[in-house]
C-alpha cells in the first residue's frame, strides 16, 4: 500500500506540480537557471523512483510474480539517466541534447529487447510509422535546411523504440503495459514537438507535448518501481 501511494504522490508531483511549473517557467520566466532546474526534476523523480525500485527488486530477487528479466536489468536506468542528461543538455546546447535523446531511445530499444524476444510483426510496425512520418513531415523539409538528416534519423529510431515496446504486453502480460502505454507517449511527445517546431506551438500542443513525455518517462519508471509492491 505504501509503494502505490508513494507512486501515486509522485505522478501527481510530476504531472500536476512540477511539468505545469516548467510550462509556466519556460515560456514567462527569464530565469534561466530555475527552469533548467524544475525540468531536471521532473525528469529526476522518474529516475528516483526507477532506482529505489531496482535497488529493491534486486534484494529481493525471491520476489515471485515479477518477471526474472525485469530483475537486475540495468538498461532501463541507463536510459532514464541518458534522458534526464538530455532534458538538461538541450537547454544548453540543443544537438547534443538531441543526440542524448537518440541515444536514450536505443537505450530504450535494448531494455524492450532484454524483456522478450523480437517478434517480426515490428519491422511492419516500423515501416508503416516511418511511411506515414515521411508523408506527413516531408513538405516541411525545406525549412529544416541542414537540419533533414538527424530528424529522419532521429524519427526512424522513436519508430523503432515504439514498433518493439508496443508489443511488449503479449510477451509479459501485465507487466508489458506500462513500458509499451510509456513508449507510446514519449513517441507522441515527440511527434508534437516535431509539429510544433515546423507548424508552430500555441500554449495547448506544447502542454500536451509535456504532459506526454514526462508521464511517458514516469510510467516507464514505474516498470521498475511498481513490482515493489509486492516486497
């Protein structure tokens, strides 16, 4: 009872204190280092929580109902760390930033893998995602200039990351949803701050886009943490 009302405190301090805080701060405020600050703790309660939960699965390794795999499998706070350095970096200097993301995804990537096996239906799923993305974005090439490359390279690897982890739930069951409903957010997180820098953002897409990522990076926490309950 403890774990899920600690769980659910934190997804309320993420997503009804700190994002709308960091929304505010980002568009109102000059204070530069405060909202480098709130975002990195948004993103740092995920990464929190994801910790105490594998310290404490791999104490208590006899933990029947949670999958072996999803014991001592470090990759997801690898992915998670990549993340919460990208969120910062970003601010900073953007292309790094960018390419933390990358690389937090293929992170992403071999976590889904180390939980079940790959099943062929994702090189379907992957390809129809990136035939629809270049559909979509391909008329706005033009004004990403030098730009085009990494954003094609970076939409075939949040392709990727979503074709393996939607499919999770039929390989683990209960235990897949919240990494396959969290990759499903970050992918859609993603795809609106796409839209949003080539169309243009008003204050609802870029709350939304928020709202996505840090619940998407919470819930992929979560896998780690919430098997706790039964501890």
């Amino acid at each position: 009872m403890t774990t899920l009302c600690l769980a659910i405190l934190g997804a309320s301090l993420v997503l009804l204190i700190l994002t709308p805080c960091y929304s505010y701060l980002s568009r109102h405020s000059n204070h530069k280092v405060l909202t480098l600050t709130v975002k990195g703790l948004t993103t740092g309660v995920s990464l929190i929580f994801a910790i105490n939960g594998y310290i404490r699965l791999i104490n208590h390794t006899n933990v029947t109902p949670v999958p072996s795999q999803l014991i001592h499998n470090i990759w997801i706070l690898i992915a998670l760390g990549i993340c919460f350095a990208a969120d910062v970096m970003l601010e900073i200097y953007f292309i790094t930033g960018g390419t933390l993301f990358f690389l937090g995804h293929g992170a992403y990537i071999v976590f889904f893998l180390s939980l079940a096996k790959f099943q062929p239906i994702s090189i379907l799923i992957f390809t129809v995602l990136c035939v629809a993305g270049l559909c979509y974005f391909y008329k706005y090439t033009p004004s990403l200039e030098n730009l085009v490359i990494p954003f094609a390279l970076y939409g075939m690897m949040i392709s990727a990351s979503l074709s393996i982890g939607i499919l999770l739930p039929f390989s683990l069951g209960l235990y897949g949803y919240l990494p396959a409903v969290a990759i499903l957010l970050l992918f859609c997180s993603d795809i609106m701050l796409a839209r949003n820098k080539l169309v243009g953002e008003t204050a609802v897409t870029r709350t939304l886009a928020l709202l996505y990522y840090f619940a998407g990076q919470y819930l992929m926490a979560m896998t780690l943490y919430l098997p706790t309950i039964y501890i």
